[in-house]
C-alpha cells in the first residue's frame, strides 16, 4: 500500500494546491490522472481518476466531488393532457444549466451535510441551480424590492424532470460509493465520462465537509474537445455557421442527385 501512496503523492507534487481555509484549517491538494479528452468519431466514452490528499482529515469528516460540464441554456416543457391528447405547454427557458453533473460522496449527502449548506453549494442533484430571467419579476412587498419566481411552486418537477432526462444519457448521476478513502487522509475516485459527453470546459470541485458544513474547497480543471477530422468540422461549422449551412445543402443535393442517377440507369 505505501508504494501507491507514495507514488500519488509525488504525482501532485507540483499540482496547484486547492485551499480556501487558512493555512491553519485543512488544506486539499488534487489532481486529475488526464487533464484533456479526445472526442474521435469511435469515442466510447471515458473513465479518468481523481485524486488527492487532505491535511488534518480525520474519520468524521466526509469529501464530496462535483464534476459540472459546460453550462447551457435549456427550454422545458411541460406536458398536458387536453381533450384526451398529451400537448407540451408552458415552456420555461433556464438558463446556465449544466451539460454533465456527477457527485461523488463518502456517505450518502443527507448525512454529510444540512440542506442549507448542501444547497449554498449547488451539491446534489436535488440541490441543482436552476434560473429561469424570463418568468422572473421584480415587485415591491412592504417597501422593499423582491423578486417572484412564476415557476417557484413548480420547480422541484421541473429539477427531476431535467435530472431524468440527463441520467437517461448517463450525463447526471450522483453516488454515495464513488469515492474511496485511503491511508493519511488521501482519496480518489473515478470520473465517468459517456459517449454522448459535451464538449467544453469541465470543474472537478472538493469539498471537505466537517460538522455538516464545507471547511475547504477547489477545483481541477478538465477539456473536452474534438480530435482529428471530427474537430475539423466541429470548428468549421461553430465559426462559419453559414457557410456550413451552403455545403451541407450542396452535399446533400450531390448525393441525392448521384442516388438517383444510379437507381434511373436500373
């Protein structure tokens, strides 16, 4: 066992230490066993290791990993059943909602931490931050300005439904056995990345929790991005979107045309 550890701790030696107590409080040092993702037309999806150490970690303390992928707007409708037909209605625009989501924790999160603190953070996907500006007004309530949510009552089913639909594409998930604690306090735990994985800019954050709250907190950084002929054409149609447009056109009346010269000459 001391061989893997020393090994880890040599590996995070020059890795930025992730520490937000003071020097006196503990401290979180971590580091990712691949810091970039190559998306290849045969990506099957990937595992990367998580791993660190905490100083002054003792057995009551618990560690939580959120992974969160690139932010994205997302319109959800709701269904409703009108003269025996199902119609989606009420669409709600959210904005900056994550693409991947993954928690990992020592314990399931109840036991970590109080719903205030779990919900300060953003930890869980009961916890997820949701905004939705455009059903969102400004009021004035005893002379003082607040703002009223059109969706308040409804956003708990809009989270479980935005989280059922992304844990069908293995995109959100949240597990209380993903992470492992070792020998002085060190951990990892494995990243899960789907074939269906956004590309972007993704943030490994630890939270070392004591007593039910964060006492230190940091982040990795992870890319994921296109490779080979696939980056290619993913970079040609984000920066000239028109043009792509025109030979997407031109591609498809070309093998449409080639198709049916074939077919005519049977």
């Amino acid at each position: 066992m001391m061989a893997p550890l020393a090994a880890a701790i040599l590996m995070l030696q020059g890795q930025p230490a992730m520490d937000i107590e003071p020097e006196t409080g503990p401290r979180i040092v971590a580091a990712l066993s691949q810091e970039e993702v190559e998306i290849r037309s045969d990506f099957a999806g990937a595992e990367i290791i998580l791993f660190g150490a905490v100083t002054g970690f003792s057995d009551e303390d618990d560690i939580v990993i959120v992974v969160r992928g690139p932010h994205t707007d997302l319109r959800v409708m709701r269904k409703e059943r009108t003269f025996g037909i199902w119609i989606n209605r009420a669409p709600v625009r959210f904005e900056d909602v994550p693409s991947y989501y993954s928690v990992a924790s020592t314990r399931p999160l109840q036991e970590v931490g109080g719903f205030s603190a779990l919900r300060r953070e953003g930890i869980g996907l009961e916890h997820l931050r949701l905004s939705a500006p455009d059903s969102e007004r400004t009021e004035v309530r005893l002379g003082v300005e607040v703002t009223v949510s059109e969706i308040a009552e409804d956003i708990i089913e809009y989270r479980e439904a935005i989280s059922r639909n992304r844990r069908r594409d293995a995109l959100f998930a949240e597990t209380a056995t993903g992470l492992e604690i070792l020998e002085g306090g060190l951990f990892r735990a494995t990243v899960a990345l789907p074939p269906a994985t956004p590309v972007g800019d993704y943030t490994a954050d630890v939270y070392l929790f004591r007593d039910g709250r964060a006492v230190a907190s940091g982040s990795v950084a992870l890319e994921v991005h296109k490779a080979g002929i696939e980056r290619i054409i993913y970079n040609f149609a984000h920066e000239h979107g028109w043009l792509y447009g025109l030979v997407s056109i031109a591609l498809a009346l070309l093998f449409g045309w080639g198709a049916a010269a074939i077919f005519n000459r049977r």
